[in-house]
C-alpha cells in the first residue's frame, strides 16, 4: 500500500481532520540516513505530524519544522509542502537505549524533555509565519498538540506512531491530526474523548492494514466522518546541482579561489537526502567568471 493522507471533517463541521499512513516515506528517511530504530521513531513522527500539517496549507506554500531538544540525538529539521512532499533529517541518526518502562521506544530520552519546537511557514509573502513552543514531553506528539493549542489557539489531539524491524527497517508508520472548530458543542468534544481513551496505538492500526479513512473512523466513530480528499505523501527532497552552485557563488569570489587552490574540486552535500554533487575546477572557475562578469 503506498503512503498517503485524507483531509476530513467529523460531526457535520464541528472537527477537522487529517490522518496519514507514512511508512514508506519514514523508511525511505531510515534508509538514507541509517536511523537507529529510537531516531528511526523520533523522526518518523516528526515527519508524520510535518506533512499533515503541510496539508493545512495551500498552493506552494511550505513548512519548516525543528524540533531541539537537549537528548542525545540532537535537533531534527523537517520540511513539508501542501502537496504532500516531506523530507527531514536529525542530526545524530545512531543512538540507542533499552525499551523504556512500557516496553516501547524510548523516544522522549532520545529527543529530550527541555527545548524547543519551532513551526515557520512560508506562505509566500514577505514575512514568514513562525511560531515556537517548548517542547513539553518529548514524544513528539504531545509536543505538536501543546503547539497547536499554544502558539494557534486550536485544541487539537495529535497521535503518531512507528514501529521498526528487527532489521531496522519500518514495519509501520503513520498518524492522525482532530481539531476543533470554533462552536464544537461539549457532547462532541465527549464522545471525541471517549474514543481516544479506547483505541489502540495508531501505529498498530497501520500495521493491521488501517487506511487512513478508517483511523479517522475509530477515532471520531463510525458515521461521523466525510472525507473530503486524499493526496499521495513522499519523501521527496528539492535539492539539485544548480541549487548547491548557486549557495556556492554566493561564496564570493575568494572562497571559491580557495576551493580551487586547495582541493581544486569541490563537493556539496544535501543534509536531508544525502545526494553528493561534485563541482570539478573548470566549473567553479566559471563561477568565478559568472560574479566577475
């Protein structure tokens, strides 16, 4: 089954809603990055709750999330797009612990339980959005809940899961966003209520082959969902030679002499794909020519 997520509406109006299955985009991330399977469940959700609220914007606006705790595996950054397109990475991919006390991942030990959570958005105009919450538990999903109610003013209910192999690869991985609109009347903030306090963990409903409608329908109950579209999700990265040659000329002219003089070659690396682009002495001479032009 390929990634994917639905946006929704739940009780006529009275909730919005998004859920999201990520497997293959959060194992396409393990992959290029070697994760660890703690980074592996630290990322994942990360980038789970980054593309379901890059499906909260519009056109080509974009998001930039980081998340900086102070636990080992050091800030995660993760950009997402309104058209389903995610990447992200984090800084220190290979760090492990014993399950915690319930037997699961120890997520909040690997990203910490003090700093920072911090959401720009680029929607297009000159200034940017940008808003920024400490980080309140450490697993990730509790912390994008703090800041949907903190730093948007929208009660919302945030659940994210993974769950990896033996091997380190991404059995499952996926999630769901509830918010609640303005005018919700207390019975469905009730019944809402009642059945986050009954289901199972929504990485184990991916793994039982849930599809994103029918965790929306456990979560908000049968009959109270209309589902109003459905967009592919990917890990896909907008790095590119011409980019990196770019952030290269902007070097100066004295820099990219430097590079010539001392390796008489350069190499640029993408942080969230890991895609190396090799920039011979020719090409970075015409760069020099191009600024002194």
């Amino acid at each position: 089954m390929t990634d994917y997520l639905v946006r929704a509406i739940g009780y006529n109006g009275q909730v919005r809603a998004f859920a999201a299955r990520t497997t293959e985009t959060v194992g396409e991330a393990q992959r290029r990055h070697n994760t660890w399977p703690v980074v592996s469940a630290a990322l994942g959700r990360s980038m789970t709750a980054s593309v379901m609220m890059g499906a909260m914007l519009k056109g080509e606006d974009k998001i930039t999330v980081k998340i900086e705790g102070n636990g080992p595996i050091g800030p995660m950054i993760i950009d997402a797009d309104a058209k389903g397109d995610v990447r992200g990475y984090v800084t220190n991919g290979q760090v492990h612990f014993d399950l915690n006390e319930q037997g699961k991942l120890d997520v909040r030990r690997a990203v910490g339980t003090e700093g920072t959570l911090t959401i720009v958005k680029d929607l297009g105009m000159r200034d940017m959005f940008s808003g920024q919450t400490p980080i309140v538990s450490g697993e990730i999903a509790e912390d994008f809940t703090y800041y949907f109610a903190s730093s948007e003013q929208v009660p919302s209910s945030v659940g994210l899961g993974v769950l990896v192999n033996p091997d380190n690869t991404i059995l499952a991985a996926g999630g769901f966003i509830l918010q609640l609109m303005p005018g919700c009347e207390e019975e469905t903030i009730d019944a809402i209520e009642a059945h986050l306090a009954t289901i199972e963990p929504v990485s184990k409903m991916i793994e039982k082959g849930y599809t994103p409608e029918h965790i929306l329908e456990v979560v908000l109950g049968a009959g109270n969902v209309q589902i109003l579209d459905s967009m592919p999700v990917q890990f896909k990265c907008q790095c590119s030679k011409e980019r990196f040659g770019a952030a290269i000329i902007g070097l100066g002219v004295d820099e990219i002499q430097e590079m010539i003089d001392e390796d008489g070659a350069a190499e640029a690396q993408c942080h969230f794909c890991l895609e190396a682009y090799q920039f011979s002495k020719e090409e970075l001479e015409g760069f020099i020519d191009e600024i002194n032009a």
